[in-house]
DNA sequence: GAGCGGCGTTAACAAAAGATAATTAACGCG
DNA sequence: CGCGTTAATTATCTTTTGTTAACGCCGCTC
C-alpha cells in the first residue's frame, strides 16, 4: 500500500522485490547529473511492476520507482517466486505470459520511437490510454515520449488548431 | 541459408517461424505511405529471429525481415515449440531466458530514446556494437536510431570536429 | 488573505533535425 | 571504358525542438 509520492524501490537498489499493480500507478524515473528528471516507465493496474536493472540485469538500479496514486500492491520476491517455480512448475506458464506481455508492449514503443514524430507519438498515447491525461501531469508524459515539457505544450497547440473543437 | 537481399519474413505474413541465427544478418523494416524505408530492428549471430507480430499478437507481420549478409539460420516452427513443451517441460527454461534477454535488450534500447539525444545514441551504438558500422548502411542505421540518413550524416561530421583524430 | 511553490503556457533565441536537391564517390555491368 | 545505380555528403531552406526565462494560475500553508 502507497501514498502518491512514496517511494517504492529507490535508485541504487538491488532487491528482487516485484509486485502486481492492484490498484494505482507507479512512475519510474531518472535523475542524469544537471538535477533533470526523465520519466522512463510508467506501469498501472494489473500490470507488475520491478526493477528490470535487479531482476533482469542483476545490478543496482538506475531508477526510483515512486507511485503518483494511491496505490496497492501484492508484492512478492522474486527469489521466493524462484523457489516456487522448483516445485510448482505450472507457475512457468503464468511467468512466461506476463515477460512475453512485457515484450511485447516495449517493442511497440520501440516502434513509436521509430517510425513516429513527437506529435504523433502524443496522439498514440492519448488514443491508447486516455486516462493518463488526468492522472499524470504533463511534464511527466513529455520526457516519457522523450520530449521537453515546452515542446509538449506546443504540440498541444498545434493539435488544439487542427482540430478545433 | 539466406543469401544477401534473400526475404526471410515478409509483410502481411502471419506464420509462427522463428530461428536461431548462427551467422549473419537479418534486418526488419517498414515501409509507410509515401514509400520511406524504416529499420526498425537488426538481429544477429547467437540471436533469435521471429515476427513478433505472428508470435506475440497473433497478428500480420507489418515488417518484412530481409538478410543483410549470407546468412544461417537454425529454423524452428513455433508451434512445434509448443507442442514440444507439452511433453518436455524443461525446454520452459531456455524459452524463458530468451524471452527475457530480448526484454532487456529492449528496455535498454527504450531508454536511450528517452535519455539519449540523437547524437549519444549513435555513440552508444557503435560502442556497443561497433561492428554494425562494417556491416550495415549509415541509412539502415540512421532510421534504426530513428533520425533520417542526412541528420546522421551531420552527426558524424560533428563528433569528427570533436575528436579530430 | 498574503505568500509560496509547482505547473502549464508563452516568448525569444539557439540548435538540431527534416525535406529536398545537387554533388561526389564507389561499384557492378554490359 | 562509359553508363547507370546507389550511398554518403553537402548545401539550402523550413520546421521542430531545446533552452531559458517570464507570466499567470492554482492550491497549499501559515
């Protein structure tokens, strides 16, 4: 369980701590050397939430996870779910899915960054996940498509004069 | 086998094939309307190839996988895999792992769209993988790394100008 | 209700990237 | 050897984004 602004993993961290998102919203960001914060992740509801760079990557991680909601998690250790996996082989299945899941998500924002400019990965993030415009600010969506919050600002304007009401 | 310019995957496609490459290259790209190619993915040696449209969402492949070099591949049908999986369950292992590093690898290649400019990650690049440079086009690469062939150009004439030999 | 801080917008300027076209170099091929 | 093709570079111009700073708005606190 979360307040909005707790922290639930911290930068420099290497727990194998990973939870499924009940209910809430978990942002993962970084902090490069000019004090700049950068979104890098944002994970909700039914999704899990872990830090890759300790569970992938056996290493600190690089990021702080903190939850802009309340939020609620079920949380398990990853050693723990190891173990299980021993014994329980069935869970494999349940395992496989949910990093399959995960691929696939990554590779489609992969591709927005790709094939699509700022202001059409914008409007692919609204169409997607419209919720998101109410329960995170702006500033924390511009660097999460790898833009300013002021070249977001602008986009908006631009969109708002194409499609005028 | 694939020979260069041979058509491994084609779009519109929707077949569970997937291989193991143990020499060689393959490229994914897309084409848009107005008949621009894009590099959206290269896989090489030790990896594994698949239209992750097919085998993650069940859906046409909108890229076509062509063989930069000869190449050979280690084909497997997915579906077999399945099957395979039924009776021989420690076979989930490998599997898993699979899945897994293509996961990081994609996390990471996320993050320097959204850390990076242009410029760090063309140098992160050819730092990671300097061999690309041999081996693929500065066009393939340029769209790989989602700017266009001309602005990488101008890329590697300024990182000329600061590290002049 | 005055003061404060954070956020979104806007402005002004600099820097970078996109679009298009011309130039050059390299290569294969008849 | 000349021809055509393609890739990379360069030039020019336009558009977009980054950077920095100012402004207004809102919510919070004292």
């Amino acid at each position: 369980m979360l307040e909005p602004g707790d922290i639930y993993f911290r930068e420099g961290e290497s727990s194998p701590r990973l939870a499924y998102i009940k209910e809430g919203l978990i942002r993962s960001y970084h902090v490069n050397e000019k004090g700049m914060e950068t979104t890098v992740l944002l994970r909700w509801e039914e999704q899990i939430v872990a830090s890759y760079d300790s569970i992938l990557m056996q290493r600190p991680s690089r990021f702080t996870y903190h939850a802009l909601e309340k939020t609620t998690l079920l949380e398990v250790n990853y050693d723990l779910i190891q173990q299980l996996l021993e014994t329980k082989p069935e869970f494999e299945k349940a395992r496989y899915h949910f990093v399959l899941d995960m691929l696939a998500q990554s590779l489609e924002r992969i591709e927005s960054f790709v094939l699509l400019t700022p202001e059409e990965r914008y409007l692919q993030l609204i169409k997607d996940k419209p919720d998101l415009l109410q329960r995170v600010s702006d500033k924390h969506l511009a660097t999460l498509l790898g833009i300013t919050p002021v070249s977001l600002s602008r986009i908006r304007k631009r969109i708002a004069g194409k499609h005028p009401r």
